[in-house]
C-alpha cells in the first residue's frame, strides 16, 4: 500500500479536597517548576520550521482491543471472498461496506464499515488517512523469525495491561509508567509561555501516555477544571469546605513541610480557577452537540481548551481522550458497529468544531487501540490479537490514503502468526515518530522518546518515517 516505510473527618477531609483537586493537579505546579528550569533546554529538539505556531495532538484511546478488520475491510471481489471466507460469520456484507478510494492504489478495492460514513467523508475529502497492520515490535519480525526465536517480541504480547501500556509508552521491551507523549512534552514544554498548567491534558484522569520525567497530564472533567468544588458543584458542604480550605491556604506555616505543601495546593487550586475562567470565556459554539455521546463531549472540551489556547499561553498541547468497550469476545457485530458510530458521529463533530475555530490544520487527532483481534471467529466474537488498522484525523494529514501493507487475510499466509493473528508490518513506532516529528521534535531527539526506532527507521534520513502528515 502506499507510502509504507513512509462525616468529615480530618483525613476525610484532606482526602476529598486533594480528590477534588485531582491527583494530577496536585502536583502539577511542582511538576512544572522542573519544566520551567529546563527551558533554557536546547532548543535544537525543535525543528526549525515550527516557530511558535500552535499545534496539538489528541491521542483517541479505544480501550479494550477495536477489531479493526472490520473496520477498514476489502470490498473487491476477490480481495473480499478471502476476507469472507477467513472472518466467516463475522464477515460484514460486501453491499454494506463503504467504499474509499485512496489516491495510490495496489489494485484492490477497500471500504470501511457501514456505520462510518462520516469518516468515509472525511477520507474522501482528504482529511482522514488510514495506517494498515501497525503493531507493537521491538524489531522486525517475520513469521519465521518469531517461529525459530530468532527476534525479540512484545512483553505479554496479548496482554490487555502489556499492550495498552506499550501502546502509551512506545517501549514494548520493558514495562515503564513513562509514556511517549510525556517525553515529548518534556522537550517541548518551554515553548508555552504558561508553566503552570501542564500541556498535557486528560479527558480522562491520569494515564500513562502523557506521564513524562518532568510532566504529568492535567486532568480534567466535561464540564472543565476540576477544582476544589468538584464538578462544578456548588452545595452547601462545597461551600463550607471551599472556604475552609481557603482559610487554610493564606496561612504561613513555620513548618517547611507544611508550607510547602500548603504552597502546591495553593498552585493547585490556582491554575485550575486559571483553566475554568479561560475555557468559560469561550463563547457556545455554532456546531451542534451531539446527544449521548460522550466521545463528543470530551471532544468538545478539548475544542473549549483549544479555543483558549492564547488566553492560558500554549503553543503546543497533547489531549488524552478514550472510549472503552472494545473488548468484543461475544457479539461482536452489534457492538461494534454501536462503537463505530459513536467514534464516526464524534469525529464529524470535532472535525466540524476544528473548522469553525479555524485551526484544523493544526490539530492532528489519531487512533491507538491494545491489539487488533483475531481474524477467526471464536463462535460470535473475536480474541486478542496483535497487528491492526489506525487512523489519522485532521488537515496537515496527508489524507485519502492508506498506509503501510494492508496485509493478505487469508489463514497461514506469511503475515497470520495463528488462528487470524496477524504479525504487525508497520511498527508502532514508526506511527509515533512521524506524529512527534510534525509536531515539532527533531529527528535526533526521537531515540529519546523511542529507543528501538533506531531497528525501523533512518532518523539521518531526512525523510518522514511514514508520510502521512505534511511536515512543512
């Protein structure tokens, strides 16, 4: 396929209100003091092109292990009857996939599942590509290889823990809470003139991903900040306790433990009226918000949170979203078809925000999924699996195209490992190391987030590990 290479007790009380505050925030204005005092860190881990222009990634977690052969599929005939005969019942209707064509064809036809015709659109119209049978590797491995143990595989290579971390760290040799989106920001943090609110911001708590040595993600509800009122809640006893721990907070203490601690929730608390008086400004946007869809709605505070962009003083930001439910052993047709649709109606819904904000060209959104599932059925579902299809949202994406090897589906082909296993023929890290060089690391900086790309990719090269997103 195209461009592959390329009651209230003290400690009740002290417990709730650091809950309120969100672990991640508690220690963020510590956290950021390190950022602050590497900002004289050598700005040559930027490239050059990138000026201080915003950009962000929204890394779009579908938790569980999304069985993604059905989600970009072959429709030609001959291509199909092998899908078919492989998947069996599982098998979508060749009439009911939507067909896609890509600029760079190999001469067989794709299509995506039916309850994807936003997305459909949205590829057709340039602003979506797909990244085929893309998986974990330490290095390259061939079905021989891996059969004679001859190459180093994944830990727990089917293991939803191993793989949703591997996935967030880009280390599939050792298991580490230090993620790759965490190192990124490490390097370029500075760039943001705001240093008390991480650039790494959670939709949905603390994660690995955006965890690096000096940045921890800042978490963040639907509704906004999630301050020391909780969501937004108002009652009496956030009240009383607001007031009480406001009190407490415009005390010095004698002890240093105490007052740097009193110190951190102060900063705490502060950012976080910094962060919700930034996003409250933010005026209703004209795009209507789906319903029931909470996709959607972490979606849309990320549209509020880029809105305020200038407001809080970033340039670069990472947003961490996730959808679960993917873990489809039964019934796998019903609910993933639920699953996709709600993925389809909340990117179209993003998609549209990004355009009225006018900053689709700088916000790159992409798919990461535990594993890819089993190409056989297991009577109505699917098992883990390894290798899958990804893809990639917005308009510095090269769209209209599918990259990597879209591999033969066919049992005990040279990419089946077993029973529909498909052996990954795009590393992981080649998918990370174009998002991190887009998004403004230099070449010579990614060993250093991704210490095995060296075995997939020339970082010398001068050219994209993979080329789907326009560097320029």
């Amino acid at each position: 396929m195209s461009k592959e290479k390329h009651n209230i007790s003290r400690r009740k009380f002290l417990g709730d209100s650091c809950a309120a505050l969100g672990y991640t925030t508690l220690f963020s204005s510590l956290i950021n003091l390190k950022a602050m005092a590497a900002s004289a860190m050598d700005n040559s881990s930027l490239i050059t092109n990138m000026g201080g222009d915003y950009k962000a990634l929204v890394c779009l977690m579908l938790g569980g292990g999304n069985d993604s052969f059905n989600m970009l599929m072959p429709k030609g005939t001959n291509e199909y009857n092998e899908y078919a005969t492989t998947r069996s019942n599982l098998a979508i209707p060749q009439n009911d996939i939507l067909q896609i064509n890509p600029n760079t064809s190999d001469g067989r036809v794709f299509g995506v599942h039916p309850s994807m015709p936003d997305m459909r659109q949205l590829f057709e119209n340039g602003n979506l590509a797909f990244l085929s049978n893309v998986g974990t590797l330490i290095e390259p491995s061939t079905k021989t290889d891996i059969q004679n143990n001859v190459v180093k595989t994944p830990l727990g290579l089917f293991s939803h823990a191993d793989q949703i971390q591997q996935w967030q760290t880009g280390r599939p040799h050792e298991r580490t809470n230090i993620g790759w989106g965490g190192k990124i920001a490490d390097l370029v943090q500075s760039m943001n003139s705001n240093q008390n609110i991480s650039m790494n911001i959670s939709l949905r708590g603390s994660n690995i991903f955006q965890r690096g040595d000096q940045i921890i993600p800042y978490a963040i509800s639907n509704q906004g900040s999630v301050g020391i009122n909780g969501y937004g809640d108002t009652n009496l006893f956030n009240t009383l306790r607001t007031e009480a721990l406001n009190s407490m907070l415009e005390r010095d203490y004698q002890d240093i433990l105490k007052n740097t601690y009193k110190n951190t929730i102060k900063s705490s608390n502060e950012a976080n009226l910094e962060f919700q008086s930034a996003i409250d400004g933010v005026l209703d946007f004209n795009t209507p918000l789906p319903e029931y869809n909470n996709l959607a709605r972490q979606l849309r505070m990320v549209a509020k949170t880029i809105a305020s962009r200038d407001t809080l003083g970033f340039s670069r930001q990472i947003f961490f979203v996730q959808l679960g439910g993917w873990d489809h052993h039964d019934e796998l047709l019903i609910n993933q078809a639920g699953k996709l649709a709600q993925v389809n109606e909340a990117l179209k819904y993003f998609s549209d925000l990004m355009t009225e904000l006018n900053t689709n060209d700088c916000v790159t959104t992409f798919s990461v999924s535990d594993f890819a599932r089993t190409l056989t059925s297991n009577g109505n579902g699917t098992d883990h699996a390894w290798g899958g299809n990804a893809f990639m949202m917005g308009g510095a994406v090269n769209g209209k195209e599918i990259y990597g090897d879209y591999p033969v589906l066919a049992l005990n082909s040279d990419a089946d490992f077993q029973d529909g296993v498909m052996i990954p023929t795009t590393a992981a890290d080649l998918y990370m190391a174009e998002l991190a060089l887009w998004f403004g690391v230099s070449a010579s900086e990614l060993s250093t987030i991704l210490p095995n790309i060296s075995n997939f990719y020339d970082t010398n090269s001068g050219v994209p590990p993979l080329g789907f997103m326009n560097m320029t």
